[in-house]
C-alpha cells in the first residue's frame, strides 16, 4: 500500500535515519517537504539540503546533524501533529510553544510553510504540521 502522507514519510525517515546515526537520508523530493526542510535547516536541525535526480526520481538529501564526541542526534524527537484523518488548525494566538520555545513547531500557513515563532511575528495561522525538538 502506497503512502499517502508523504510529511509523516518524511519525518519517519529523519526518525530512523538519526537513530541509527546516519550521515544523510534521502526523501521524495516536493515543493511541500522541501520548505519543511528549509525550516528544519533555518532553526538549525539539519545541516544541509541538496537535491539529486530529476523529474518523478528528484530527491532531497538532508544532511544530518550531531552534537558532541558521542555524536548526539540534534533531532531528538519529530512528531506528527496534524494528519489526513485529522487536520488541526490553530489561529496566531492558539500556536503551540514546543517543550517552551526550545522546539519548534512547524506550520503551513498561508504566507507558506514556516516555524511557529515566524508565523507568530507574523500574525499568521495556520495548519500545525508537526514538532520538532
């Protein structure tokens, strides 16, 4: 059976892929995980973004990143907020602050895809993807 939540994908990959300490991992690439990425990269979760391949076979490579001579994952937990059984929504006063403020919770609003302080600065809802710490 085919996966029809390519972010859940996504972030299971970045789960296993840190887990068994790898350097990178390699996901499906879209608009929409590319800009998850993005977020991921500016608040400083990941080290680096590339692409491979192209047309139906592109793929984004997240380079990930560790902490420390024991090379501690710096994503120590992702999870799955809202999913396609179960949107959630949250207007700019309602945004979660993950563990307070130490994560990050990403949203996709209207002005695209961005952390929950952005959307804050903002002044933006939106649909809460997932957290992030």
């Amino acid at each position: 059976m085919a996966n029809h939540d390519p972010i859940s994908d996504m972030l299971t990959r970045i789960r296993n892929a840190s887990e068994k300490r790898h350097e990178n991992t390699k996901i499906p690439a879209s608009r929409l995980l590319r800009s998850i990425a993005d977020v991921l990269q500016q608040e400083g979760f990941i080290a680096g973004i590339s692409e491979e391949g192209d047309g139906i076979t592109k793929q984004l490579v997240l380079e990930l990143k560790y902490s420390g001579k024991h090379r501690l994952p710096t994503i120590r937990s992702v999870q799955r907020v809202s999913k396609p059984g179960l949107r959630i929504y949250k207007n700019t006063r309602q945004l979660p602050k993950v563990l307070g403020g130490l994560g990050v919770a990403i949203i996709s609003t209207s002005k695209g895809v961005m952390s929950d302080r952005d959307a804050r600065k903002q002044g933006v809802g939106g649909e809460v993807l997932c957290y992030v710490y």
